[in-house]
C-alpha cells in the first residue's frame, strides 16, 4: 500500500502539470522517467510531517500520514465528482452524452462516499488534510496567471 502512496505523490502533481495547472517544474521527468523534483519534494514533506508528530509513536504516526494522506486524496474527489456534476448541467451533451443523469448520479454517489469516508477521520485530521489540499491553491492561482500572461504575448 505505501507503495501506491509513493507513487501517487509524484503522479498527482505531475497530471496537473502537464495540463498547465501547476508549475513546469511539477511536470519535469529525469532520465528515468520519474517525476524526480516532485518525489523529492513530497518526500521531503513528508519527512517534516513525520518529524513534527514523533511523539505519536510508530504506530500511531503511520495511522496519521495515513488517515492524513487519505483524507487529503479523498478530498480531490469530492471535489472532482461536484466539478463533474457541475459540467453536466452546465454542458450534458458533452460531459454526459446520453447518460447525463446517470452520471450525475454516479458522480453524486462517489462525493456522497467520499464525504463519508472523510468523516470518519478526526476533525485535527480532517482539518490538516484542508490545509494541505488548500496548499495547492496558490500553485494554481500562479499558474493560471503565468498561463494567461504567456498566451497573451
């Protein structure tokens, strides 16, 4: 399972990158093809995280990275599945085709979970995951404003 953890620390940074959503940087691949900056930067990250909660013990601090890893990646899901409906009904023909309503429903059903896996996590858990999701917006923000000054020269 840690495994797919570490793989996702540099996928999930990687996608938005290349999209144009987050810095280049994110997006850069080593000789290996491997989002190497971005497995050394979340790698580092979560070192500071392990550092600044060593007083839960081994035990206790891997269930909090993991809830906290979980909640964080949960939460990128409810919020997908709430964008997804929102292009449904702005758009159904293109974001829905025929079955507009069943993948409202679908998308609905997977925010519905995914709202209630969050809560059974501690409200300092959740709280964090919060924090940390909301982290990315200002990577974001500059990115959509470095976007719009590149496409405009």
């Amino acid at each position: 399972m840690l495994n797919g953890w570490v793989l996702m620390q540099g996928q999930m940074p990687l996608a938005p990158s290349r999209d144009g959503l987050f810095p280049a940087r994110f997006g850069r691949l080593n000789r290996r093809g491997t989002p190497g900056f971005t497995l050394l930067l979340s790698s580092f990250l979560c070192t500071v995280l392990v550092m600044a909660n060593f007083t839960r013990g081994l035990v206790g601090l891997f269930t909090f990275a993991l809830v906290l890893a979980t909640v964080t990646v949960l939460l990128s899901y409810v919020l997908t599945t709430l964008a997804h409906i929102v292009l449904i009904r702005r758009e159904p023909e293109r974001w829905g085709g025929q079955g507009a309503r069943l993948a409202m429903v679908v998308s609905a059903l997977a925010a519905a979970y995914s709202v209630f896996a969050v809560a059974g996590a501690q409200t300092s858990e959740i709280l964090l995951g919060v924090l940390l999701f909301a982290a990315g917006a200002p990577l974001y923000l500059w990115s959509i404003h470095r976007r719009a000054e590149l496409e405009s020269r």
